[in-house]
C-alpha cells in the first residue's frame, strides 16, 4: 500500500544563512530580500547564488519591507524610520531617509507614475513621488500603526491590528469594513478577482472591495495569538502564512480551509513571493533558520492537507 506524504516546504532553493524579513521580485526575477543588520540580500539567478550588500547602517537598522516596481527600481525600508532605494534593479543602494526615532517603517509599496507609500508604525504614511528618491511623512492621526500596505487593482490598502483603509490616491483614504477588524497582510486574486485580508482572521470581498465577509477565525483554532502575515493566490488557490509553522491553504477562493504540512524555518514565514512555478516564503524570526523555504505550485494543488478545517 503506498503511503500518502506530506506536502511541505522545502530548502535549498537559496542558500547561506541571515535572517530576513520580507522580499521582492524586480526586473529579469531578480530577488531582493530585507534583512536584519543593515543587510539586503540580492539573488539574481535563484539557487545558483546569493549577494550580501552591506548598507552602512550598521546593526540597528533592520530592514522589515521590501518593495520593487518590477522595472528596476527597488526600496527597503525599516527600523529608524530608515528607507533604501535602488534604481538599477538592486545591485547598488542608497540611504534616502534615516531618522533619528526608533520608530519603524515595516512595509512599501509601489503604485502607478512612480508613486511608492510606505507604511509607518506610529502615526501616517510616508510618500514618494519620483520612484523612492525623496519622501514625505504624512501624519495622517486615522491611520495609525499600519503593518502592511499593498497596491491591488489600481488602489492603494493599508492595514493596522484593528483597521483596513483604502485610497485611490494615496491621499484620502476611507475605512473598509472588512468584518475581521485589521490586517497584517493583504493581496488580490487576479484569476476569481477577489481580494483578501488576514490578521486574527481571513475575509474576503467577491465585490471589487464593496463588502467583505469573514471565511475563517484563527483563534477557535490556533489561539489568540495566531496571526497571519502573508498571503498570494493563484488560479482558485489561496495560501497565508504566519507564525508558530503556519501554513493555511484554500482550494477553492477561500471558502474552505485546510493546513499544509511543517516546514524547516523556525517560528513562521514574514512574506510570500510567488513566481510562474513556485511559491516562495521568506522572513524568519530566528538567524538560523533557512533564510528561504519555498513550495510548488503544483504541489500546492496535489497536497494531502494535514488538517482540514471546517467553517
């Protein structure tokens, strides 16, 4: 009798260690990572090799966001309210913002007409309008301590512990009742246009963002200090990431649920990459973990769920 094996993330696909943050794909499926220590991790043919580019920084500075406009154009940003740029897809950067506060930026993102918005800790976003050369701090008071922002469908969202807004402009926002009070991720299903939101718990909007309902609780199931803090999505496939070996999966837009096998990386992945063949997982909570895990997409699709949850 052949015995059933369990879907899970593997390693290799990038090696050496550091600990990492979050991640993007530019030009050519070049891949930026934001580290701790000042680091960004630049990986040009994956599997092949890894370049460590040292910022200057020094320790303090830990780089939490990563955010590329798929043409060239790439910005890290982090502890300190510290921002990176780099216009020629990676290979070099420059410090463009560097405050004093040990206040956080923990995400980017890039919008159209060389727009990026960066997500604060504290209070408002800071903004850019010429690809992430030079930046303002909007202190909008509504939105406070923003975790993620991401542009999905030509709007910019943004997402704190409690709240989700949404701006057409990056300037006004307004609140999205997403029936799971905040996020710490968000993403946008191209195949079922969908979009998705998940903190304490995972909602979803059928309706281009007009309402939301909630399609899973995290907490009944993994306590209340489950969070999850990646999502990507393709075909009718929606996989989230979190803390504590975290792995949810949906095969059907998120009506129903189930959890993938263990992986190797050591308190939870921070990000999810995806590229036409796999889906890649990055940030770590422990220096010597893998630095990357990924998972196909195939296999994705084949896998023989560990638990499978009902609503």
């Amino acid at each position: 009798m052949n015995e059933k094996k369990e879907t899970t993330w593997q390693t290799g696909l990038i090696v050496g260690p550091g600990a990492t943050r979050d991640g993007a794909i530019g030009k050519n499926g070049v891949i930026v990572l934001a580290g701790d220590n000042g680091l960004i991790y630049r990986i040009p043919d994956v599997g092949k090799s890894r370049q460590t580019i040292n910022s200057g920084l020094g320790n303090w500075f830990h780089l939490f966001g990563a955010a590329t406009d798929g043409k060239g154009l790439f910005v890290t940003v982090g502890r300190g309210r510290v921002i990176l740029a780099s216009t020629n897809n990676g290979v070099s950067w420059s410090v463009v913002q560097q405050k004093s506060s040990d206040r956080s930026i923990y995400k980017a993102t890039f919008g159209g007409n060389n727009l990026v918005i960066a997500a604060d800790e504290e209070v408002g976003y800071h903004m850019s309008t010429d690809g992430g050369m030079t930046w303002t701090h909007n202190q909008d008071k509504k939105l406070s301590a923003l975790r993620t922002i991401e542009f999905l469908k030509g709007a910019f969202y943004a997402g704190s512990p409690t709240k989700v807004w949404r701006s057409a402009d990056g300037v006004t926002w307004s609140k999205v009742e997403t029936q799971s009070n905040g996020a710490r991720a968000l993403a946008y299903n191209e195949q079922t246009e969908t979009f998705f939101a998940g903190g304490h718990a995972i909602s979803r909007s059928i309706d281009g963002g007009t309402t939301w309902e909630q399609v899973f609780d995290l907490e009944p199931v993994y306590g209340d200090k489950a969070n999850i803090m990646g999502i990507t999505c393709f075909d009718d496939v929606v996989v989230c990431t979190g803390g504590d070996m975290l792995t949810l999966i949906s095969k059907d837009n998120g009506a129903t649920w189930g959890q993938l096998g263990s992986y190797p990386s050591k308190g939870g992945f921070l990000g999810l990459l995806q590229t036409a063949e796999r889906i890649i997982g990055v940030g770590i909570f422990e220096k010597d973990s893998e630095p990357v895990c990924y998972i196909e997409k195939a296999t994705v699709i084949e896998a023989e769920l560990i638990r499978k949850i009902s609503l």
